[in-house]
C-alpha cells in the first residue's frame, strides 16, 4: 500500500518526506515503542508506528531498513529527529491518534 493512502487514513502530517514519499510502498506495519524489539525485525517495506518521539525511534528506523516512522498521539517531533529521518531517507510523519486506533485504522485499510 502506498504511504499517501496511510498518511490520509490517519490524517498524519508530513515531517519530512524524501523524494516520492507518496508512492513508497508499505507491506507491514511495526507498532512498538520498545526498540530493541523492532531491532529484531526483518521485514521488508516496513512502517514503523511509535508513540516514541526520540531520535533513537529514527535510528532504529533506519538500521531495520523502515522507509517511514509514523509518531502517535500528536506528540512533538524535535528538529534532531528531522535531521536524522534526512540523513537516513527514511519519511517521518505524526498523527494525532494513539498508536491503538492507528493501527486498529490501518488493519482496516491493508486487509486483503
């Protein structure tokens, strides 16, 4: 699925997107806020979805290979977590849902 139609489910405003963030495709969904178990993934096309507004979610984002971290609940994004999503190309929204209803929402839309 495309992270525009993910980005619009959730209402999530864009932080930082690299070129053609719209279309980057996205097959599984990772929600944790513990990051030393979404270092243990090792899926492709990933999303992670975190409540975590740290720069570590973002580092952990890019070491698993994520193309984009979704922060829940409206929670503030600092400008070090930007620059990191920049370095690494990974696209870095926040939605004002909790982590629970976003993924409730997205199971929703990525049902087959």
């Amino acid at each position: 699925m495309e992270l525009i139609r993910i980005a619009d489910t959730l209402e999530a405003e864009l932080v930082y997107g690299p070129t053609g963030w719209e279309r980057i495709n996205i097959e599984t969904v990772f929600a944790s806020d513990l990051m030393s178990d979404v270092l243990m993934s090792d899926r492709d096309e990933l999303l992670l979805m975190t409540s975590l507004s740290t720069e570590q979610s973002i580092r952990s984002a890019g070491i698993v290979g994520s193309e984009a971290v979704i922060i829940a609940n409206n929670k503030t994004v600092t400008e070090g977590m930007i620059e990191l999503a920049k370095d690494q190309e990974v696209a870095l929204l926040c939605t004002r849902f909790p982590k629970y209803e976003s993924c409730v929402r997205l199971g929703r839309i990525m049902e087959p």
